[in-house]
C-alpha cells in the first residue's frame, strides 16, 4: 500500500463510508492548551469504523469529539458510545494544526497514540508508516525524529493523566452537544 501525507479535517467531510452527521464547534482550553473542540454525532453510517480488535468504535447513534490545539503536535479523536461511554481516544501525530474554525485542519505524519479509557492501556500505533513515508522522502530525518519524540511525550503524558483527561472529554462532549443542530 502506498503512503501519502493525507489531510484531515473538523468536519471530517473526507470521511468515506456514507456517514450522515450533525456538527457543533467552538473554542477549547484545557488539555493541549488552546485550540478547538467539534462534536460529530453521527446519524448514519453506511460502513462503520471499528477498533483494531473489531468492536464498533463508531457508527449510527455514536459521537465523535475532537480536539485540535494550536500549540502541540496532536489531534484528538475521542470516541464515545451511543449510550455516552468513552470508547477509545485516538491521537494523531501532526506538523502543527491548522485552526480555522469549522474548516480546522490537520496533515496526518502517520504515527498515531491510541489510549483506551476503559482499560487504561496506552499504545503506539503505525511507527510502520512513518518509516515507510521516510522511506519514500515524505519526511525528512529530522521530521520524522521531531514526530517520534512527541509520540513519546504524548505517550508519558496519557499514562499520568488518562482518567482527568477522560473526565475532560466527557466535559467537553457535554458543552457542545446543546450545539448540534436538531436532526
């Protein structure tokens, strides 16, 4: 499979899967500092997404919140249940994001940082491809270094702070559903 720098956003409209989804945003201070928080409840999903372990992680009924701070190298996706449950946070390694209101982006530098709420486990995922994008000139030496030390202090950070930041997230998807407009 091919590797390419892919570009994300707030509203997640690059999302392929036949997702129906309402979309509430505003400011957010807290965990990473500055930036913006968004709320996806999702309506309808045509093809679900699942954990690695083939659990529903999100689909029909579900909320997808994101955190997007200005100053730190991550984006956040937080996975909740229909029913309100953190499921699973999903931590994106970046260049730096883009704030822009609604139209936030993100260029994905492959690493990710997946953290369950649930269990408290905190693992790293897809160090595969990153060396693979080093490999095909994506990144330079010094990006992909610079891209697997902030792995490494999100990683340090979640296993000391996993439940308050859990706690946050709840927060937070608390604020902004009131946002979302009515179906």
């Amino acid at each position: 499979m091919p590797v390419c720098i892919k570009r994300k956003t707030l509203r997640r409209g690059e999302w392929r899967g036949g997702w129906e989804t309402r979309f509430a945003f505003r400011p957010y201070r807290g965990f990473g500092g500055e930036g913006v928080a968004a709320l996806l409840r999702v309506d309808r999903a045509a093809v679900p997404l699942l954990r690695a372990d083939g659990a529903l992680l999100c689909g029909a009924g579900c909320d997808w919140l994101q955190l997007a701070p200005r100053a730190e190298p991550w984006w956040c996706s937080a996975f909740f249940s229909a029913e309100g449950q953190p499921m699973e946070l999903y931590f994106d390694l970046t260049a730096g994001n883009r704030l822009c209101g609604a139209d936030s982006y993100f260029d994905d530098y492959f690493l990710d940082i997946v953290a369950d709420p649930r269990s408290g486990s905190v693992e790293r995922r897809d160090e595969d491809e990153l060396l693979l994008a080093l490999k095909a000139g994506l990144l330079t030496p010094a990006q992909a270094e610079t891209v697997l030390r902030a792995g490494a202090r999100l990683e340090r950070r979640l296993r000391q702070s996993l439940p308050a930041l859990t706690a946050e997230l709840l927060a937070a998807r608390q604020t902004l559903a009131p946002l979302l407009p009515p179906r």
